[in-house]
C-alpha cells in the first residue's frame, strides 16, 4: 500500500471507516498528521504520493489546548505550502480528553 493510499480512508457506517478504499483518490493534496507524547509530525502529499511539505515540532506536555492549537497551526501551515485546501487524516495512539474540573 502506498503512503497515498494508506490516507483514503472510507466514509461508510458499515464498521470498515478507517480502512484503505478502492475508489479514485482525492485530487486536494492530503495531509497526514501523527499525534505522539513527544511530537506531533506533519507530512503533506501530492496526488502522485510525494512529499509537499512536512514539519515535526514537540507535543506540548499536558496541555489538551496547547495540543489542539499546535495541530491548527500545522494545518495552516500545510494549506498555505499546497496554495490549496487539502485533506486532512490524524492519527495517535491515544490522547485524552481535557477533565471537567
């Protein structure tokens, strides 16, 4: 599977969302964000699977807020490289939610 094809993810209420589909690709250049403890990597790929645009900064430790605004700047950021809108697909192997307090 392609690094393209691994972000087309299915859009259907069957149980299979999240898994690779079989119809034509998007034509927006597709954004790939991964969500780690340390850092949060961003990788923006053209319709061919190339490499566009990618950046890697810290995750903010615990702080939920401070996270998501990273996020949000790294999407503007990849939308401002592709000059375009762009898809986009996050990715983590567990983040919390912020606590009511």
């Amino acid at each position: 599977m392609t690094a393209r094809a691994s972000l087309q993810c299915s859009q259907r209420d069957d149980g299979l969302r999240g898994r690779p589909t079989d119809h034509e690709p998007s034509p927006l250049p597709a954004l790939g964000i991964d969500l780690g403890g340390t850092k949060i990597e961003a990788m923006l790929l053209d319709d061919t699977g190339a490499t566009r645009w990618r950046e890697r900064i810290p995750t903010p430790p615990d702080d939920y807020r401070a996270a998501l605004a990273a996020i949000g700047g790294l999407v503007e950021q990849a939308r401002t490289a592709a000059g375009s809108a762009i898809s986009v697909g996050i990715g983590t192997p567990a983040r919390g939610a912020p606590t009511a307090r």
